[in-house]
C-alpha cells in the first residue's frame, strides 16, 4: 500500500519541500511553492525526462514556447469551445462540483443534501488576462492550459530549422494553468503546475506502431527511475473518455493514496492539431516526403506528463517507514538520480578543525554532486534527517579523521559503513553515485 497522504504531505512542509502559496497572506489555494529540496526534486525529474526524451535521442528536439500566444490558437485547437468541465452547484450550501467527478451525482459532497444541484454549466478551464495597458476584449489572451499547442504551431519552423526529417518529436518542458473548478490533493491537481509534453510526427501508417512504442517507452521511464511496479499500471481509455482530439490515449496511473489516478497519457492525435492550425492561420503545415514523393498532413502520437504531480508520485513511492534496532526509521528511498541532496557531510562535533576537514572534503564532491554540510544536532539525529529527506550517502569526519585522513561513508538503504580515504572519497562515490 502506498504511503499515508497526511504523512507525506507533513513531511513535505516540514523538511522544505513544497510550500503553500503566499502562505504568510493565509495561503492561496491550489498553488504550491516549492522549498529548497523539492526543487532540486521536480529539477531531477525534469532533467531525467529530458535525457530520456530529447538528449538520448537523435530524432526528438526540444523547444521552449511563450506561455501567451495569439487566442487564435486555442480557437483552432478547439480550447475556447469545448476546453470545459461540467460546473454543477448546490442551491443549499452554494458549494461547486465538478460533476463527472461525483460518486453520486444527485448528492452534494459538502453538506450531504440530495437533488439540490443547479442544472450543469459547461465552465471553461483557460485562465484570462490581457496584453497591454487596456482591458477589452480585443486584447484577451488566455495562459496555456497545455504546453503543446506552442510545439504544434512551431513544427515548421522547428523543421526547417533543425531540418529533421519524419519521424521526429519536439518536446517541451513548461508551466501550464487550469482553473480547475475542484483542485486538491495537495499538488497532485493545481491551477498552475508544469508540464513534460513531446509531440512525435509520423506518417499516418506509422501512428498505430509509434503509438504502442510510446505507451512502452514511457511505462518503462517511471519503472527505470525506481517505481514500485505493483504501484504502476496502464490504462486505455474508454471512447467516452477520449479528449476531443484523440484517436486513443493510454494513462500511465499510479496507486495514489486515495486511489488509481493519472500521471501521464499518451495520445495518438492523429492530425487533428495541425490540420486546425493549417485551416485558421491559412499556412501549409504538410510535409513532403521526398523519397516516397509524398504529400500529407503527420499524424502525432504525444506522450504528456505532469512534472510537479510526477514528483508528488516519486515521493510517495519513495516514503519508506522501518524499524531499526526497535526504533522506527522513516527514509525516502528515492533512486538517487532523483534525491535532492547525493552527499550529505558530517562532522562530528562542531570543533574548528573538524568543520574544516568537513568543508574541505565538500568541496572535493559538491562540483559532482549535490552536497550538504550539517552541523547542528547529534549525529543520530543528523542521520535521521538525511534519511528522511533521502540523501544516499552521509560522510561522517569524525576524530581519527584528522590524524588518518579517512571519512565514515554510510549508505542510506543498507545503513552499512565503510571507511574511505578522503583522497578515494570521489571514486569511492562515482562507483555508486549518477
Ligand atoms: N497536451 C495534452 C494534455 O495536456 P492532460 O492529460 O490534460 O493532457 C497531461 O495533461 C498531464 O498534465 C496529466 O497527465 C497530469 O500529469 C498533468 N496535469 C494536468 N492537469 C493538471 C493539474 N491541474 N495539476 C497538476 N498536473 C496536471
């Protein structure tokens, strides 16, 4: 069973990982800031997707797109009609549900009353501002509830310019916002959170194929970096639950406290997109196959995850609780690609000479890998912090480390220690460290 939600999220605001928004002000609902440690997380995650996705492959590129575009965009990609939840209110206590998320649609949640629901309203989702010093309707544009459309109405210019031939993928790495009308389970659905999207264009017979390849390729990245199999599954949608623009979507789920829940889909678009930006902007965005002699508008199979809810995911999977020597240990045993802290450096007491040594042995690692001097507290309790927060390895300087130039390296799984050299410390790690 995955780890408590409470539990986790504790952890997560009392060790500095994510933050309530403008938390002084009283907080502001579903937007999270994200403390010194989670963002070194969320920054693994994301560098982890982009290797795997764009610097490990010779046929995907990436691209960072504005977050305002013209609203023509999302005129044409079908976002200004039909980007909405069904809003449904209750006339007894006025709260607001999203109706296809209720286990009894007849019964307000909140106060427990039946058949007090307003008829559904169909609420689009786009966030609204406007550019400029005047506020009208001429000059609204909306902030991108995904990152994808800025792939789509770039693959021209991505393929001119990069001149990739097809198959290739553009990903892209950004925030996006909804105004969801039922946000919550902490950061697993926000109004703002960031996204992980590639977009792969291939030729119509091709999609079928590069669509199974996909749903593999990604059900295999999250197992990759550590994820409890049992906890991870795939799922194919249901026709009725297909978004207006798929021809079929698999979600990676993952067995969230509360339940199964999605972390990613992976879509076969067909050429929906581009054959929407083709007829509104009036610009060619067919490709010509030159060996075949062919003209056609590609098909794209996406893959499109969330960054900030992956993360969520990676620490729940990772909360591990033990018991040592009988007292309970509680260590997050992220792979340590992901761990926000690689070394954590001890001294043993805080007398100068030792806080020397311990500064001098960080400098040795910190250019490799994340590094962290902790002073304060009993070793005992300096462990404990670093096992919760993840760090694989502590170095401990201790006495004999000032006459023999050794260090205690102990392994946060196993909890074994060895004693290093402080000149084969970097080795040492390297065997073991990303
Ligand atoms: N371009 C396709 C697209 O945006 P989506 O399923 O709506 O598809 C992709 O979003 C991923 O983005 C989701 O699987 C989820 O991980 C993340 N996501 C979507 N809405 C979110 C929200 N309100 N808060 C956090 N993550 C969200």
């Amino acid at each position: 069973m995955p780890a408590d939600f409470d539990t986790i999220v504790n952890l997560a605001k009392r060790r500095g990982f994510v933050f309530q928004s403008s938390e002084i002000y009283g907080g502001l609902r579903s937007a999270y800031d994200y403390g010194p440690l989670g963002v070194e997380v969320l920054r693994n995650v994301k560098d982890e997707w982009w290797r795997s996705m764009v610097r490990l492959r010779d046929d995907v590129v990436g691209l960072d797109s504005a977050i305002l575009q013209s609203p023509e965009v999302w005129v044409a990609s079908g976002h200004v009609s039909s980007f909405s939840d069904p809003l449904v209110e209750c006339r007894e206590c006025n709260a607001r549900h999203r109706l296809d998320k209720l286990t009894n649609p007849d019964q307000c949640p909140t106060c427990g009353n039946s058949d007090t629901f307003t008829e559904p309203k169909e609420f689009n989702l786009m966030f609204k501002t406007h550019m400029g010093p005047v506020e009208s309707e001429d000059n609204q544009v909306y902030l991108r509830p995904e990152t994808a459309q800025g792939i789509f109405i770039n693959f021209e210019n991505v393929r001119r310019t990069a001149r990739m031939k097809l198959p290739f993928g553009i990903a892209q790495i950004g925030k996006s916002f909804r105004n969801e009308i039922t946000p919550g389970q902490f950061v697993f659905r926000t109004r703002e959170f960031e996204q992980m999207e590639m977009e792969y264009f291939c030729h119509p017979n091709d999609a079928a194929e590069k669509f199974q390849e996909w749903v593999d390729l990604r059900h295999e990245w999250y197992l990759d970096l550590g994820m409890n199999p049992d906890n991870l599954r795939l799922r194919a949608h249901e026709d009725d639950e297909l978004a207006h623009y798929a021809a079929g979507t698999y979600d990676v789920e993952y067995l969230f406290p509360w339940g199964w829940d999605e972390l990613e889909g992976i879509a076969n678009r067909t050429d929906f997109d581009l054959k929407a930006h083709m007829e509104r902007s009036g610009e060619d965005l067919s490709y010509f196959d030159q060996e075949a002699d062919e003209r056609f508008v590609p098909y794209v199979i996406e893959p499109a995850a969330g960054a900030t809810r992956t993360t969520f995911a990676f620490l729940i999977d990772a909360y591990t609780e033990e018991e040592v020597d009988g007292e309970q240990r509680i260590v997050l045993k992220l792979d340590p690609r992901l761990a926000p802290v690689k070394v954590a450096v001890l001294p043993l007491s805080k007398k100068p000479d030792l806080v020397e040594t311990t500064q001098k042995v960080a400098r040795a690692v910190r250019g490799r890998w994340a590094t962290e001097i902790d002073i304060t507290q009993s070793i005992g309790r300096r462990y404990r912090r670093q096992d919760e927060i993840g760090t694989p390895y502590c170095v401990t300087v201790d006495f004999d480390s000032l006459d023999d130039d050794q260090v205690t390296v102990r392994d946060r799984d196993t909890m074994a220690q060895d004693r290093v050299p402080i000149e084969n410390l970097e080795t040492y790690l390297a065997e073991r460290l990303p």
